[in-house]
C-alpha cells in the first residue's frame, strides 16, 4: 500500500491525497537503488529517475528513502521523500545547447579567417595582373571572374559570421526630419505623376 500527499499526487500525475492509497503510482526504483540500500535498512542517497505519468508526459525525479520503523524497531515500510526536477533537468539542456552553439560560433570564426587569408591573396593577386600591361582580352574577362567570385565569396562569409555570431544593435543615429522630408517628398511625386 502506498500513501502519498496531494503534492505528490501533482508531481505523479495520480488522483489521491494526503494518507490516500493510489495505485502503485509512487517512483519506480531501478537495480542500482535498490543495490544501494543495502540490508540494513539505512538511508538511501538521493538518486535520480525518470518518470512516466499515466498522461505521457515524462518527469525527472529526485528522491531518497529512508525505513520507516515500529516502537519495537520493526521496519514497516519506507519513506519516499521527492521532488520533481523536470524545469532544472530542462534548464541544464539550454544550457547544453547554448554552450555548443557558442562552439559553433567559435569554429566558423576560425573556418572564416582560414578561408578569408588565402581569398585576400587570391583577389589581390588578380588585381595586381589585371593592372600589368600583359593582361589582355581574355586574361582580363578571365581575372574579373576572379576578383567578382572573391568578393562574393567574402560577402557569404560575412553573412555566415553574422548569422553565427551574437547579434548586434544598429545604433547608429537617424536624422528623423530628413528621413520624413523624404518621404512626403515621394508621396508628392506618387501623386503628381498619376494625375499626369
């Protein structure tokens, strides 16, 4: 027979109450805990298990055990303390992946500046022989196919790196009068030009 209270009842997702008797519904013990407690009776260390509720929903549960005895010193059961650990376990995760986005981050910072070195000398190389006098005809077409693919290759790797990296503010300042002088300037043109 178990006996929980009605926050354990919430924890486990069962129907019950405070000396109420549910249907088996406390948190099931795998081998190890049980190995742990031994024979004589001690103290279980607090132990981690996940738990199904009868909804689906699964649940982490911290807990410990500890023998509940007679006035003669007979153990009559155990006592199950536990709390349910689901928004720490959730929030360890976050943090999880935050930390491997932030690796992310630092390998294509490192991947951009290993590709962006040997692209500058690409792109300068093709500069300074499109400027010689022997670059003709189709070397020349042939050496702006390089600078142009160089600097679109630079421009992905820009965006990549601000994709990856943390964002940032555009803080720069805005002339709000300017900025509406142009716009009623254009709503002014709009209209001329269809009545015209």
């Amino acid at each position: 027979m178990n006996l929980v209270n009605d926050t354990a009842c919430a924890i486990l997702g069962r129907t019950g109450g405070y000396g109420g008797e549910t249907d088996g519904a406390g948190p099931r013990r795998d081998r190890r805990v049980e190995a742990r407690e031994g024979r004589d009776d001690s103290r279980v260390p607090r132990a981690e298990i996940r738990f199904l509720r009868a909804d689906g929903t699964e649940v982490f549960l911290g807990f410990s055990t500890s023998p509940m005895k007679d006035a003669e010193g007979r153990s009559i059961g155990r006592v199950v303390i536990f709390q349910d650990l689901t928004p720490i376990r959730q929030m360890e995760e976050r943090v999880r992946i935050a930390d491997r986005l932030a690796g992310v981050g630092e390998l294509a910072a490192g991947l951009a500046h290993e590709i962006r070195n040997p692209l500058a000398s690409i792109a300068g190389s093709s500069q300074l022989l499109r400027e010689s006098a022997a670059s003709s005809g189709e070397s020349a077409t042939l050496l702006d196919i390089i600078g142009r693919e160089s600097q679109r290759l630079n421009g992905l790797i820009t965006d990549f790196l601000a994709y990856t990296g943390p964002s940032q503010r555009n803080t720069n300042r805005l002339d709000v009068a300017a900025l509406l002088r142009d716009v009623a300037e254009a709503v002014r043109a709009g209209e001329a030009g269809g009545k015209a």
